[in-house]
C-alpha cells in the first residue's frame, strides 16, 4: 500500500476510541497481546500535523500490543494482515491528559495502520 494521506478532521474530537476500516484484509487476525508489523502515521487531530511515521523510516515497524498505548490495544486486535485502519485515540487511551510527561499528552491522536504480519 501507499504512504496514506489523512484528512483533517475540522470537527470536535471523540470522548472514545474510533475505529474505522479503511481496507479490509484477507490474512491472519490479530488477537489481543500479537506482536504486530506495522507501517502506521500518526497526526495530531487539532493541529493536522504528523508527529510520527513508520514511512518516514523506510521501514514498517514491529511492536507488541501488550506494550503500546491502550488505543492500538484496543483498536488493532481483530484486525487482518493486508488491511488498513483508522484509530481516532482520544487523549485517556493514549498518553493521558496534559502534564502527563509526554509531548503527546493531552492530546487526541489519528493513527493510520497497514497491518502486514502478526506473530
């Protein structure tokens, strides 16, 4: 797949996790605490600017799930290799509200994920 585009929303963040299939994969599931490969963006969803990519190393990512914020805990389990999803992480599943010690923190966070293997 292609590096994805993702729009700016423009609109009031989301209170929960919002989980959209963008493509829909043909391979294996991941279930809960996977180890995953991933090539993923992820954009600030106030500001539209990206503050992280696998893309931008050249190289997808590998992580367990039992060890990343608890939107891509919830939001990448069930789905398949070969797929796309879209996480709208609200700031409490993800780096917790602001002052928190993260750059991130207080923030709602879009994530675009390409699943390609699970283990």
């Amino acid at each position: 797949m292609e590096r994805p585009e993702i729009d700016f929303p423009g609109d009031a963040p989301p209170d929960e996790l919002e989980i959209t299939d963008v493509v829909v994969g043909s391979g294996a599931e991941a279930p809960p605490g996977a180890t995953v490969l991933v090539h993923y963006a992820g954009v600030d969803f106030e500001s539209g600017e990206e503050f992280d990519a696998s893309w931008n190393r050249g190289k997808p990512t590998e992580l367990p799930l039992d060890s990343v914020i608890e939107g891509w805990q919830r939001g990448i389990p069930g789905m398949r290799v070969g797929g796309r999803r879209k996480l709208v992480v609200p700031a409490h599943q993800a780096y917790g509200p602001a002052g928190s010690g993260h750059r991130l923190s207080g923030r709602t966070l879009i994530f675009v994920v390409d699943l390609l293997a699970v283990s």
